[in-house]
C-alpha cells in the first residue's frame, strides 16, 4: 500500500509539486501565537513517552475519543501512559473524514519517521518507537524545535508573569530558536469569578511592586508589565473574547466599578461591559505607544458543560463554535483607535465560519498604506484549522483583500508536535495556486507564483512582526 502522508500529499497537479517542494518546504518557521509551556522549553525538557507528549492536554484528541465511547479515565484521568495510547490508537481509525486522522499521521511521520497508520493493531510498535526517540537528544522540546526549523517561538504569556524562563531563555548565546512572550492580559476582564479575580490582581500587584487597591493602579501595574514584557522582546498582544467590548463608558463609571470588583461584590452585566471596553481600548494604546502588533481571538462559546467542567476543569475540551454579535462592536471598536491614530498593527480571528467575510471585509475599512497588511485577517482558528476551513478563510481573504500579504500560519498549540501544522498549510497554499493555473484563473508564472507562496509561508510574518529571529531563520532569502 502506498504510504498515507507521501512526498506529494495534498499537491495534486505539477504546479502545485513543484510550488511546494522547490519554494516553500524548507523554508523555516515563526510561529508567533502559540501556547507551548515556557518552563519545557527553557529546562529543554524530555518527554517520559508519546503520551505525555501527545495526548495530555490534548483536548482535540479527547473530543474525539469521548465521541468513541472511551471513558474518561483513558482521556484525562488516572489510566497508565499506555493504556491511554492505547484507547486513542483505537480511536484514530474512526477519525476518519476528521482533521485528527490527517494531523495525527502527519505527526507520526515527522519527527519520529513512522509511516504506518495507528490503529490498536499498530499501537504497541509505535508507542514503543516513538517513546525510546524521545529519550534522546534531538527529541527534547529545544531539539524537536531544531528538527521543525523553527526559527522563534513566541508564547501565551500572563502579565502576572515574572517572565524568569523567558529571562534564562534569552541569555543563551546564539540560539537556533529564539523564544519571546506574548501579551495575555485575558484575567484582568476575566470578572465573573470574583476570588479568582481578586487573586489574580494581588499576583499581578506582587509581580510589578505595586499595590492595586483602584483601577488607577490597576492601569500603572498593567503599563510596568507591559514595558517589562517589551524589555524582554514581546512585540505582541494576544486577547482571547467571546466578542470585542465597545460600549461607551465614563473613567468614572469604570473607577466605581472596579471598587466594587476590589472589594468582592458582582456587578451589574452593562457595569462590566463598560469596564472591558475601557480596558481593551487602554491595553490597544499600549500596544500601540509600543510598536506592537495587537491579536484577538473571537467567538469560542467555552465550557459549556457544567458538570464535567466542575470535575475537570477549564480547557477540557467542553467548548464550541460560538454565534456572538461581531460587526458593529468591533467596527466601533477599532474605529475609536483609528479615529486618533491610535490604531496598532492588528490580526482578527474568527471562530465561527459565518463570519468569514465579516472578517475579510472588516480589515479594509482601517488599512491606512502606513505598513503593508496593517490590518490582518488571521489564519483558521481552533475548530476551523482543518482542510475545509483553511481554504475558505484563504478563499475569503483572496476576495476581499489581498491574500499575498497574508502574515500565514500559527500553530494555537500546546503540542510540540503540531508543527507539522505550517507543511499543512504550505500545501495547501501551493495546491490552490496549482489549481487556479489548471483552471486558467492564473498564470503559469512559477517566479510570481512561488514569491507568493513564499511569502505567505515566512516573509510576511518576519517582516510585519519585526521579531528578532533566531539562527534557524537568520539569512534566510526568497527563492527567485
């Protein structure tokens, strides 16, 4: 049987075979959002067995073994490395027609070079295989980072944070992969839970020295982090919302509302409406005062189930596409930035399909020609990062605006492995082009066709960003 994840996966006509492996599959990778744990890179951490590396906290995995009837035990609960191995390996043949049973071969092949398909048959063989190359060298987080070429990493970072492994990180001298935060601030909004909420601000006043007693001082800890996380190479945001907050609001209002907060008394649903708004647009003036490129992640309807959700937590996978008010909230939003020119370089994330134009179009109402694809409609999100919908965000983003100065893909994980994600991308990206030309919607320009690719897989996002590159992407030069 020929191999599953072959040379030419997913490149279905020449052009696209060539677009691929001549001008894009060896160029290196920035994955500027990701959620990889700071600490395993800098202790360049090894990996007990594929488990721990592959389904803890893998939530996508868990989903889908739930669906298959496997207890939870096997997903998140107390049963051995191997039998939860085991349990997905079952699993993974009823993935089929799933986004798991592509990514899940993919990363199989590359690291650890394993072309057979999972299944429970297979799964002692390649359990085996993979966990003995994890104990080696190449096979630590900073060595899988060499291997994917890599050239920086920039993590989800709370501005709480002492930022010590990034500190330990960045006083490497020349590293193959630099490793730089980004800027969280999602637990300053995070005002439904009211303890969580109070110990998250005496963390932060612990952090930055300073006391937090009003919304004042609040916003002095928050700029002192946020110049801390620029001194230490941040040079991007990151909000994950529901929706974007715009209501109207009074400093006022806001200094009333958060005594409230301070003190433990909930407040009133527009009473914390005003209060976001007013937070999101100070920390997009931060970002903008920076230089930095500022990033919100809209849609997901998160933990929806109450009673798993008391068992084990937030992030379990219990959340879904969600169907939020997007248009006008983040059309005032940005349009109050923009109306001082206040407005940072931005990236827009949709969750939800329907939106896809809305995003698309959304972006070309604040480009100003001050820097190329100042405004971003960023690349499928969460449940839309699949076959389907990558090439429906592309599609949508080729129709309304210019899809060349795409800044490309992003791997969201928490997974080491997930690289395999941007050869995911690349390929597809190539395959499209190859098709457009079979069709005759482009010209068989491999020059203008391959800078295109190029582009979108590495060059935007190293020139929009600004971020300073480790070895694996220094000298790196289009393909002409």
């Amino acid at each position: 049987m020929t191999t599953f994840i072959h040379e030419d996966f997913l490149l279905e006509t020449d052009v696209a075979r060539d677009l691929y492996h001549r001008y894009v599959a060896d160029l290196p990778i920035i994955d500027y959002h990701c959620h990889l744990p700071v600490a395993q890179i800098a202790s360049d951490h090894q990996f007990r067995s594929l488990t721990a590396i592959w389904l803890d906290g893998d939530h996508y995995k868990w989903r889908a073994m739930r669906a298959n009837g496997i207890a939870e035990r096997f997903c998140t609960g107390d049963a051995s490395d191997y039998d939860k191995f085991e349990a997905w390996a079952r699993t993974v043949p009823a993935t089929l027609r799933n986004p798991l049973y592509h990514w899940t071969h993919f990363e199989l092949k590359r690291p650890f070079g394993v072309t057979e398909l999972l299944s429970e048959r297979t799964a002692r063989t390649i359990y085996d295989h993979c966990t003995a190359l994890l104990q080696t060298p190449d096979f630590s987080t900073q060595g899988l980072l060499r291997q994917f070429r890599v050239a920086v990493v920039c993590t989800t970072d709370d501005p709480a944070d002492s930022l010590e492994h990034h500190h330990a990180l960045a006083r490497r001298t020349d590293p193959d992969t630099r490793v730089v935060p980004t800027w969280r601030p999602d637990a300053a909004l995070a005002i439904e839970d009211l303890p969580s909420f109070n110990a998250w601000l005496d963390r932060l006043g612990s952090t930055a020295g300073i006391s937090i007693p009003s919304f004042d001082r609040l916003l002095d800890a928050l700029d002192q982090r946020h110049a801390a996380f620029h001194e230490a190479g941040c040079r991007a945001s990151d909000h994950g919302l529901e929706q974007i907050y715009a209501d109207d609001w009074t400093d006022a209002e806001v200094a009333a509302t958060f005594d409230k907060l301070r003190s433990g008394k909930a407040v009133a649903i527009d009473e914390g409406r005003r209060y976001k708004a007013a937070l999101l647009h100070r920390f997009a003036l931060m970002d903008h005062e920076r230089g930095w490129v500022q990033q919100y992640h809209l849609g997901a309807l998160r933990n929806t189930n109450s009673r798993m959700r008391r068992t084990l937590g937030a992030d379990s996978g219990l959340d879904s596409v969600g169907d939020f008010e997007m248009a006008r909230p983040l059309a005032r939003f940005l349009d109050r930035l923009d109306e001082h020119d206040q407005l940072a370089r931005t990236i827009l994330y949709n969750m939800n399909p329907r939106d896809n134009e809305l995003f698309a179009t959304m972006i070309g109402n604040f480009q100003d020609g001050s820097v190329p694809g100042k405004m971003q409609y960023g690349s499928a999100w969460w449940f839309l990062d699949q076959k389907d919908g990558m090439e429906a965000q592309i599609r949508a983003l080729s129709n309304m605006g210019l899809f060349s100065r795409f800044v490309g893909m992003v791997t969201d994980s928490r997974s080491f492995l997930s690289y395999s994600r941007h050869e995911y991308f690349r390929r597809l990206v190539c395959n499209l082009l190859g098709a457009d030309v079979r069709r005759g919607l482009l010209p068989d320009d491999r020059n203008l066709l391959g800078r295109l690719a190029q582009d979108v897989s590495f060059f935007n996002a190293r020139e929009y960003l600004g971020l300073e590159l480790g070895r694996l992407g220094m000298n790196v030069e289009r393909i002409a």
